[in-house]
C-alpha cells in the first residue's frame, strides 16, 4: 500500500507539531524544514484543523500546534482521515463487470486492516518519543526548546 503525498505530509506536519510542541509552528517553518511546497503544507494544515488534529492562531507571532495531547493523536486514526481508503475501484462508487464472482474485494479489504491495525499501535508521541532532539538536528535546528 502506498500512501498519498498528503497523508506523507500531514504525517510529518504532526510529527513537526509535536517535536516542537511547546511553541507556535508555522506554515512556511514546515515547509522550509521538509523542502516541500508550502501550499500543500497549507492545505494539509487545514485539513489537520479541520479534524482536530491542530488549532490554529491567526495574526502576528500566530502559528499551529496540536489541538490535544501527541499520546491522544493515533496514526492509523490520522491515515484514516487524510487517505481516500479506495484501494481498487470495486471499494468505491465504481462498479466492476467480474465484482458477483471476485474474492479480490475482500482479499484487498483484509490487507487494509491490516494495514491499519498496525498504525493503530501507535500515537504521534510514539513517533518523536526520546527522538525530539534527534529530529531537531536532523532539521538543522540548534536548540528545539526555542
């Protein structure tokens, strides 16, 4: 399975969030970090908030942070969320001549949760977790408590 750039994205938008979970993130910091287009960060931004997953603070010095607690944000939730789940055409409006004689359907659907049922496992914290200033370095960041 593979995921779409905008769940990648959002992902990694979270994982930024909570490394630096004690201050204001921005948009153009994200992009700047990632080197990812800063309109795709934005639109993932919006679709994390409009979830749940980050609030916003409009206005000079405003930024996004997470809405609620890393530990309280799970993976396979947010993949839910952000990836459209369609793996072939016979999981959505589609409708396939061979779909009454075809087992590939459900064969496709069990790989998928059990996709999921492994990044359920795991929360946001569980991807920073004792990583923080691993990460801050990786993103050319001196000191993360700033």
């Amino acid at each position: 399975m593979r995921l779409t750039q905008t769940c990648d994205y959002a992902l990694r938008t979270l994982m930024y969030s909570a490394t630096f979970s004690h201050r204001l993130v921005t948009i153009q910091e994200v992009a700047d970090q990632y080197q990812i287009s800063k309109n795709h960060v934005m639109k993932v931004v919006y679709e994390l908030g409009k979830h749940g997953y980050l609030e916003s603070v409009r206005g000079r010095g405003g930024g996004f942070r997470l809405a609620r607690p890393m530990e309280d944000i799970n993976v396979g939730d947010v993949v839910r969320t952000i990836e459209p789940l369609e793996l072939v055409e016979c999981f959505g409006e589609g409708r396939c001549v061979i779909a009454p004689a075809c087992d590939l359907r459900s064969v496709l659907n069990e790989a998928m949760l059990a996709f999921l049922h492994v990044l359920d496992r795991y929360t946001i914290a569980d991807l920073v977790a004792n990583r923080t200033n691993e990460l801050a370095m990786l993103l050319g960041i001196q000191n993360p408590t700033d």
